[in-house]
C-alpha cells in the first residue's frame, strides 16, 4: 500500500494579499458594471495606513477609487485604527493609466492580449471535483471569516490562514493527517479561548466526518502563541501573490499569471477559467479521474498554440484523442471563452477569496464550474 502526504494552504479574506485581489477586482467590477467593453490591468498594494491602487484601463466609464478601497476594506473588517488600517481614515493613492495601443490592435480582432500558458485540472476525490487538501483549507479559512462576523468569537481579527495534510493511500484520500490554522486576535484573547474556538467552531463542523478524527489528527492553533498584529500593518499586501490558493494548492500546475484585477482579454485569467471548465467537465463525464490541461497562446492570435492533456494513466482512453475531442467540443479562442462564460460581466470580486475554482455556479457567477459540456463530450468521443 502506497501512503503520501500532501499539504495545501488557504487565507482569510483579512490576509493582506487578499485585501489587495478584492480591490483589484472590485475596481473591476466597477468598470464592467459601466462599460462591459473595459479593458483594465489593476494592481493593489496595502500597508498600515494606506491602500495603492496603479495599473492601465481603457474604458468609458468612471470609477472613485477611494470608494472602492474604503468599501473593501469596511466589508472585510476592518474599522478599527488598532488594526492597523482603518476603512474611514486611511490614505489612498491612485494612478491608473491608459492601456497599449499596440495591445489593443491584437485584442480588438479576437486576438489573445498576452503570450503565456494556462492550466486546469480536476480530479474526482471531492465532491467538487477539486484536490481535497485545498478544498478543506478552504472550507476553513471560510468558517473562520464567518465565526468572526457572526459574533460566535469577539475576540477574532481579520487576517487568518489555514494549512490542511491529507494522507493517501494508493492516490486516494484516506484520513486528513495535520491541521495548522493561524488567526489574528485580540491582545486580551486567552490561548484556550482561540484553540476551544477554532477546534469546535470552526474546524469540526467543516470537515467530512469520514476524513477527520479530531484525536487522531495532529492540530497546530496559532503554534507562536501569538498573532495580535497581522493584516496591512503586519506585512504589505500585493495582488497575485497567492496564485496557488487561488487555484488547486499546489496540486496541479501553475502557468505564473494571476487573476485579480485583469479583465478577461488576458488570457491569464480567461483561459485558465475555460481550462478548468474543459477538465471539470473530463472528469464529471467519467473519462479520467483526474485531468490536467494545458492551453498556451500568442498574443493577438486567436486560436491556442497548443492543448495539452493529462490524466495521470486514469483515462479512459488515450490522452491525444481527448485531447481531439476536447477541441471539437470547445472552443478556445479568447474571444468564445468570454462569450461563453459571461467574463464581460462584473462578477469577479467573490473570485477574490477562497479559490476561483470548486464554488457553486450559479446565475452569472462561476460558469466555468459548470458541468454542462458532459453530454457533448461523451459523444465525441464514442464518435
């Protein structure tokens, strides 16, 4: 019997480079909501006291940006000075330019706005179809955020984060071996508090019952002692500096382009949601157990110079023929991909936290999580 280890690592909304991904994307939304034709490249930087919002838009409409940023930051939690950034007092910086006319003359016509390659997977061992050890520090990262806003702990502050040890056995998950959570709190919050509170009201009621044994499991909570100054004042948040838990934990590749603040010409964003979608749907049709692909692009081109397919010997049949019938059923090009899963709409600031993948879809939201290509993939490949 083959057993494994893997960790992977989620962040609370709270967490200063998180901050930083909702504002980008919050301006963004505000730009779609405007003008669904807007083109903008939105990049965020927080520390104590001051929120710096630069990048390149073209667009017809308009967008306060103090707003935005007081808005996030309110709605995350923070309002109050100790915190080290206050929503009401804080400074804001903004320079937001106008875009590349070279950009635009590849981008206009269909083309992809960047070079670059972009990766999807999915993988049956949650129900999801997502690695588990992401899903779950998700789950918890999530729960934690909640049991704050709810009252269920006064004592918590915004920033957190989880970290979750799955064992495998034979390439399935078995039992969810370690647990390290980390949560800002208060100065006068007890050890016994924090630990009582994360045990019970936010890891228990998370995690599938079948996975975790809570006196089985090894458990970290805050293992400093802790973690009072967090959040802006305690390191500076940038936006795409947690590109792993925004996607699968580390599980499945990574092709170096972050999401938030990027409308949907860049592929960095468009194509590794369409990625996703192509393998979601591999896998929900029974045609591997897990599936990775790769798509690459030349900018202002429209088609993709490659697509790649994984399934890691699960397939039920040979990787280059889905790959074949993964190119007849979808379409690749920048502009079908946006078509297709509504990207021109402003529905990217709950992409922001928690991951881009493994959400419910619904109405307008998270369309490249639905498994709606199934039928149509089955039959290409009985074809």
């Amino acid at each position: 019997m083959s057993r494994t280890l893997f960790t992977s690592e989620s962040v609370t909304e709270g967490h200063p480079d998180k901050i930083a991904d909702q504002i980008s994307d919050a301006v963004l939304d505000h730009l779609l909501s405007e003008d669904p034709e807007s083109r903008v490249a939105c990049e965020t930087l927080v520390t104590t006291g001051l929120a710096m919002v630069v990048g390149e838009v073209t667009t017809r409409g308009y967008v306060h940006v103090p707003d935005v940023v007081r808005g996030t930051l309110k709605r995350i939690g923070y309002t109050n000075a100790s915190y080290g950034i206050d929503s009401s007092t804080c400074a804001v910086i903004s320079s937001l330019d106008r875009q590349s006319a070279d950009i635009a003359m590849g981008v206009d016509t269909g083309g992809a706005g960047d070079q670059g390659m972009m990766f999807g997977y999915a993988t049956d061992e949650t129900p999801e179809l997502m690695p588990a050890p992401i899903q779950f520090a998700h789950r918890i990262t999530r729960q934690l955020a909640e049991v704050r806003k709810s009252g269920g702990a006064p004592f918590l502050r915004p920033d957190g984060k989880a970290q979750v040890t799955v064992e495998y056995e034979n390439g399935r998950p078995a039992r969810i071996h370690t647990i390290v959570v980390s949560t800002q709190h208060d100065e006068d919050a007890t050890r016994d508090d924090i630990e009582r509170c994360v045990r019970d009201q936010v890891v228990a009621p998370v995690l599938p019952a079948e996975l975790y044994d809570p006196d089985a499991c090894i458990m970290h909570i805050n293992p400093t002692g802790r973690f009072v100054i967090g959040g802006p004042h305690g390191d500076a948040g940038l936006t795409g500096r947690k590109i792993i838990v925004d996607t699968y934990g580390g599980m499945g590749r990574h092709g170096g382009g972050a999401f938030s603040g990027k409308d949907s010409t860049k592929v960095d964003r468009s194509a590794a949601y369409a990625a996703r979608w192509a393998a979601k749907n591999v896998v929900a049709a029974g045609a591997a157990r897990r599936c990775e692909i790769q798509l690459a692009y030349a900018i202002g081109v429209e088609e993709p110079v490659s697509v790649h397919v994984d399934t890691f010997g699960t397939g039920r049949v040979e990787d280059a023929r889905l790959s074949e019938a993964l190119r007849k059923v979808f379409d690749f090009r920048p502009r079908a991909i946006v078509e297709r899963l509504g990207l021109r709409n402003p529905i990217f600031t709950p992409t922001a936290t928690y991951g881009h993948f493994g959400r419910e879809a619904e109405d307008g939201f998270f369309a490249w999580e639905r498994t709606d290509v199934v039928g149509d993939l089955n039959a290409a490949l009985e074809g």
